[in-house]
C-alpha cells in the first residue's frame, strides 16, 4: 500500500503557543479524515495516510480551519512507495515503550529486555497503536489497574490490536477488535501470532459490526472525536449495564460535548485522565452508579 507523508512546520504569530500543543491539537485534526500514524518532530509533525484516502482539499480545509489562531503552516508532501514497514519503523520510529516494570512493548526485531510483567511484540505496519501516542499510554495504563479476568472486551479503531492483546494477556474473555482498515486488520492477527494470542475476534469495519444481540464489560474507543460522537449511542447499547467504556482519541477541549453526547446517551463519566493535552474519559451506565 502506498502511503502519502505530509511533513509540517510552524510559524508561530502570537504568543503561549508552542510545537507540542500545536502538534496534539494538529494530529486530532488529520486523524478526523484519515490520517494513522503521526511522528513529533522538534519544529513540528509528520503525518502519514494510506494514498487512497488523500484528498488535498480536506487537509486545505483542516489548516483554514485550524482550530487554535496564531500559527502558520508550512508543508511539504511526498509519496511513499509500498515498502517493508517493519524495517522503515525499526530505522526511524518505533522504539521500546517502557511502562515502569508491568509492560513493554517491542517489536521482534528489538533486544529482549527481561524484568517485565508483560512483554508485547508489535510489529506495526503504519497501523495506529504501538504505544508511542499518548493516547495508547493513556489507554494501557488503565488496562493494567483493571481486573479483567474473563471480562469481555470490545476494542474499536484497534489498530495494531495492542490493547485487545494486553487485554487477553490480562485475563479477558470474549474479545473483539474492530477496525475499518483492512491492513490493520490484518497487522492485528500478525501481531496475535507474534503474542501466541488467540481468542481475539478480530472483524473489518466500523461500528456496525457490533452485533446487535452483543453487550460487553468493557468497551475501548481510541479514535477520534467525530467518530466517538457519531458512535455513542453504539457503544452505549453494547454496554453491559455493569460495563464500562474508555474514550480516547481527542484533546481536552473536545471534553464538554463528549460529556454532552455521553449524558445523552444514558451514561455517566465517573473519570478523567490527561496527557500532553491529550485526554481519556471513562464512563459506565447509569445503572452501575
């Protein structure tokens, strides 16, 4: 699969802003029309989309309309030619990810490093999840406080299938990972057979591949705003009554009308978590307050 990687700069115009906001915040905004994987640069951001989905006047759109004023963008834009993934992000990108001495995660072509509780092998072929996002760390940090054995476990947008993984290393029961992407999909099953994981039903779509008669215990939503919006009321229904759904994928100024489509919906956020402007929102059934 060709890929198109668009490589920003900033100009900063007024004052209190800086690479690393700029970089959340623009990030948020490329993955709302298909944007996967992102790399933070010193002086600003790399973002990488499949090359069927490229469409130059949604990305013209996004900068009109960025939402913080004071910032000018400059971009170059290249295309990238279907390559050996594995080998391009062990060059230039995926490095260990350490959570204290309860998780790593690696990928097969790096050293093994003992003492950890788990070790995950993620072999990411530019499909979004390898813990690098802050969004992911925000995710697996909950995981690993959860009690989940044999909990059933709903991961939508899974990209890589990290969290559905560490999810079945942590004892879950049924689980399922969603994703539009087709590669995705298929770099999830890779990275089970990387894990000796099975048991994880890994399914090509969006949210209507919920079945309408499934209910989950905890349900996991890493992707972005608009599609946590347009999908609430999904993930609501698919809710156990004593379940919980962990939302992630925005910055912390989407909060107030995520709270305002989860209220809606018959839930009620019992917590909130916050990295580098990114945030997670865990909410349960009203039934379970």
């Amino acid at each position: 699969m060709d890929y198109y990687g668009l490589h920003f700069t900033y100009i900063f115009e007024a004052s209190g802003l800086n690479t690393e906001t700029v970089n959340a915040v623009l990030s948020s905004e490329l993955g709302e029309i298909g944007f996967e994987s992102f790399e933070e640069k010193e002086n600003g951001l790399s973002a990488y989309i499949p090359a069927n989905m490229y469409d130059a006047k949604k990305i013209e759109h996004k900068l009109v309309c960025f939402p913080l004023s004071g910032v000018m963008f400059k971009q170059e834009t290249e295309v990238i030619k279907d390559r050996d993934w594995n080998e391009e992000w062990e060059k230039n990108y995926f490095q260990p990810i350490r959570i204290e001495k309860e998780c790593i995660i690696r990928a097969s072509f790096h050293a093994e490093e003992p003492g950890f509780k788990h070790t995950l092998l993620i072999n990411p072929k530019m499909a979004f999840g390898t813990g690098n996002h802050d969004t992911t760390r925000l995710m697996i940090n909950e995981l690993l406080q959860s009690n989940l054995s044999g909990k059933t476990i709903l991961d939508m947008g899974c990209g890589t299938a990290v969290l559905a993984i560490l999810a079945r290393k942590l004892g879950s029961g049924k689980t399922v990972a969603i994703d539009i992407d087709e590669w995705a999909c298929e770099n999830a099953k890779e990275n089970m057979r990387l894990n000796g994981i099975e048991g994880i039903d890994v399914r090509l779509g969006g949210a209507e591949q919920i079945g309408t008669a499934e209910h989950f215990d905890l349900i996991l939503a890493n992707i972005n705003r608009n599609i946590l919006l347009q999908n609430m009321q999904n993930y609501a229904a698919a809710l156990n009554p004593e379940g919980l759904l962990y939302l992630s994928g925005f910055y912390t100024e989407d909060v107030p009308i995520l709270e305002t489509e989860i209220q809606k919906q018959g839930l009620k956020l019992v917590n909130q978590k916050e990295s580098n402007h990114w945030c997670l929102l865990a909410c349960a059934s009203r039934i379970r307050i």
